[in-house]
C-alpha cells in the first residue's frame, strides 16, 4: 500500500446484479422460460431490467398477471425458477468492464469488501466465487430467508457489524433505489452506478450522494 495515501473509507459494500455483475439476460432467460411453461405471458428484457432489484420473490410477483398475485401460485413458481435460475446463472452473466480494476484498487488500498445483495444467498455466493474467482470479500450476503431484504437496513448493518466497521465509514455501491434507500438508512455514504439496471434520475431521487458512469471512476473516491 502506497504510504502516501490514506483511504477515506475503511470498507466498500457492493450491491451485485447491475452493480458487479451483469447478470440481466440469465435471470430474464429464468423467469421467462417458466412464465411460458405455465402459460403467463413473457417480458421483454428491458422490462425484466425495472423488475428486478427487490428479490426473487418479488421478481416473480411482479412479473405474474395481477390475478395470479396469490401465495398458492407464486411459492412454487418461485422455486421453478430458482431450479432454472440454478441451470442458467453462468450461461452469460459476468462482471462489467472496470470491474476488476476497481476491486484490485481496492485490495491495493488494503480497504475490506463484501457484499450484500437480494438474490438468494445460495447464487450470490455462487456467483460471487465462480465470477469473482480471484477477489476475496470479507462478508458476502444474499437474501436469507427470515432477514428482511433491502430497503430494510438489518442485512447492511449484519455485513458492517461482521466487517468490525462502523456504517459511516462505508462506501456503498449500487445501482438501483433500494440499494440507495439501503445505504441511507444504514448511515453508509450510498454511492450511484449508472451502467447498471436503472438510470441515474431514480437513484438521485432515492438519495444518492453521488453518480459515477464507469468503475474506474470510483478510484479516486477511496483515496483521502
Ligand atoms: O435478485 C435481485 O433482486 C437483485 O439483487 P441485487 O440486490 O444484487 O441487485
């Protein structure tokens, strides 16, 4: 590490679909293959894009008719596309341009890193040590049943808690309102992406501190 340089943060938390990963077409592919079996009409991917951010759970609802908004319909749709999601996670998601470059700056700064995202915990971890292969993060976590998802701060304040780092300290990184809302009810400085899954207006109106278009742009932000 640089003796010169004194990170601002102590610890980067990431969001990970549309903030590491660009996992878009995979899930889409999931969700859509099911609705088809079962007879519900497909969504387009760039409909798929403003669905997806609160869950698989939610996913699934969102993208169901309203008449088909019942427990009874949605619980085993949600597994069949867990099941699905459990073949086709890999088949084109990868992480953005820059991505690499960001978390090396950030092993170089000697700064922790986790994540914290609302896929199910099973594929955040999967995806995070098959994608991420040769980044260590500190706490990785997906949605676990019984832990309310974000907005809810419980999951961001378990990974600082787990990290030995107060909220202030943390640079969040998201790209989507409920990353935005996160970071601002758990006292972590929520920094917007906008080559993720939403644009830069929605993150802004979610209380964004900050945009930056590309992961590079994120570097000088760790240097004090
Ligand atoms: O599965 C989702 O809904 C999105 O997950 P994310 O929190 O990593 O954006």
């Amino acid at each position: 590490m640089n003796q010169s340089v004194t990170p601002k943060f102590s610890a980067v938390v990431f969001d990970m679909d549309g903030t590491l990963l660009d996992t878009l077409a995979d899930i889409s592919h999931s969700l859509n293959s099911v609705l088809e079996e079962e007879g519900y009409p497909t969504h387009p991917v760039e409909v798929c894009r403003v669905m997806v951010g609160f869950g698989m759970r939610e996913l699934v609802r969102k993208a169901l008719p309203e008449s088909a908004h019942d427990d009874a319909i949605t619980e085993p749709l949600l597994k069949r596309m867990q099941a699905r999601y459990a073949e086709h996670w890999n088949d084109s998601s990868r992480p953005y341009d820059g991505i690499a470059e960001l978390l090396d700056a950030i092993d170089r700064l000697g700064l922790k890193k986790a994540i914290l995202s609302n896929k199910p915990d099973r594929f955040t971890r999967q995806c995070a040590e098959e994608l991420l292969a040769p980044w260590k993060f500190d706490v990785i976590m997906g949605f676990r049943e019984g832990i309310a998802p974000k907005p809810d701060p419980t999951g961001a304040l378990m990974v600082a808690e787990e990290l030995g780092v107060q909220p202030a300290t943390i640079l969040y990184v998201g790209d989507s309102g409920v990353d935005m809302k996160t970071a601002n009810s758990a006292g972590m400085y929520p920094l917007g992406v906008t080559w993720g899954y939403r644009p830069g207006d929605e993150l802004l109106a979610t209380g964004a501190a900050k945009l930056v278009s590309s992961p590079e742009a994120i570097i000088p932000l760790l240097m004090g």
